[in-house]
C-alpha cells in the first residue's frame, strides 16, 4: 500500500524544480554607483572654466577688505574677463554697469605684468563710462 501511495505522491511532484528568479540587489547597487561616478567625472571634465593665467606685478602693501566683488582681469593677450566671464573691451561698460550698484563699489582690476598699460586705461575708462568711481589694482604680495 505503501509504494502506491508513494507512486501517487510521485506522479504528481514534476519532473524538474523550477525556480523563481531573484534580483540580486548588491550587485545592482554597484552598478549604479560606478555609472553615478562614471558621468559625475565626464560632466567635470566638460565644463570649461573661463579662467586666465595671470602673473601679477609685484609689490608690499596690508590687505584691504572690500565690499564689492567686481573683478575686472586683463591678460597678457588682452582678453579681458568681467567676474569670469569673457568680454570684449567694446561692451565692457555696458556689461559692468549693471554690476555697480553705487559710488563706493570699487572695480578690481587684475592685470597680468606683460599686459600692454594702454590696454588697462582702456578697460579702466570703460569702467568708468559705466560709472565705476574707485579702482583697485592687485598686486602678488612680497613677503
């Protein structure tokens, strides 16, 4: 009686025990993280930085706390940028005016040491067509 109750148990169990498939959760987490820092690095080395060289003059003086941010940077080339940003010396005081909030904002201005003088009083009289009062000239600091 036995082997007939175990031949029924029999015919009915399958032949072959399926499986559900599972998603393995760690391995998917890698993945993510490694295509997260794959197109975090490929963003950074996209972004183009306007950004000069520039080599200072030379000098001694204290620091001197300002309020305004105003940076005006003039390379050896001539290419001048207002805060970072790429302009030409023609619409420079139509790009600087809306900067200068009042009569004390002073204008950095960042001149590399080979740049030509009449460029920088050109890019100065600009700025103060655009009603730039005060000038600030940056130095590199002996010490």
């Amino acid at each position: 009686m036995r082997k007939k109750e175990e031949a029924a148990d029999m015919k009915f169990r399958k032949s072959r025990h399926s499986k559900r498939g599972r998603i393995e959760i760690i391995p998917m987490i890698d993945v993510m993280f490694f295509l997260l820092a794959t197109f975090m690095l490929a963003s950074l080395s996209m972004q183009n930085l306007h950004s000069l060289a520039i080599n200072l003059p030379q000098g001694k003086t204290s620091p001197v706390q300002t309020t305004t941010n105003v940076t005006l940077t003039i390379d050896k080339d001539s290419a001048i940028l207002l805060n970072g940003t790429p302009i030409t010396l023609e619409n420079l005081s139509d790009n600087l005016r809306p900067l200068i909030k009042g009569k004390e904002d002073n204008v950095i201005v960042a001149a590399d040491n080979a740049t030509p003088q009449g460029v920088v009083v050109q890019a100065m009289l600009q700025a103060r067509r655009a009603g730039a009062e005060h000038f600030m000239i940056a130095i590199k600091n002996d010490e």
